[in-house]
C-alpha cells in the first residue's frame, strides 16, 4: 500500500465543504483542518504510483475551491497500531 499525504490550499471560506468532498472520496482514508501554511491534509492510499495520478490531480484538485496541492509519498509507515500488532503475535489474551 502507497501512503501519500497531500497538503491543500483551499478557499478559506469553504474549508468544512471541501473538506466533506474530498473525504467522500475512495482512496482518501483521513482529512484534517489544521493550522499553517495548508488549510487542510488528506492521506490517500493507493495499490500502485499510478493511482496516485488519479486521486490527487484527478478528483482532489479538481474539486471547486481546491487551489493548490502539494504531495509527500511515504517511504515507510510506522505507527503506534503496528508495534502493538507485532508485539502481540503468538499471545493468547
């Protein structure tokens, strides 16, 4: 699984709407409204680098009131969930 996070500019004044829209969408797994530069930050996952072309340029960006994009794919996922998996392989509870 290719993890991207892409932070968003949008139009200030329809954050929660455009926000809706792009969690709405498949392939988008989180939205938040933060603080900053950006005005929000999506994570998308996809199968495949190609799939990225689709979700961001190809839905996200084209959302009305989307204004600019920018793009971090994630080399490698770590997480709080994952360690608490690994480390519970072979326990019964």
């Amino acid at each position: 699984m290719i993890t991207a996070i892409v932070l968003i500019k949008t139009s200030v004044d329809r954050i929660p709407e455009i926000a809706e829209q792009i969690a709405a969408l498949d392939n988008v797994s989180e939205v938040f409204s933060v603080t900053g530069t950006y005005d929000l930050i999506a994570m998308v996952r996809v199968g495949r680098h190609e799939d990225l072309a689709e979700v961001i340029p190809g839905r996200i960006s084209k959302i009305q009131g989307v204004e600019a994009t920018d793009t971090h794919v994630a080399f490698r996922t770590y997480s709080q969930h994952d360690l608490e998996a690994a480390f519970a392989i072979g326990l019964d509870n």
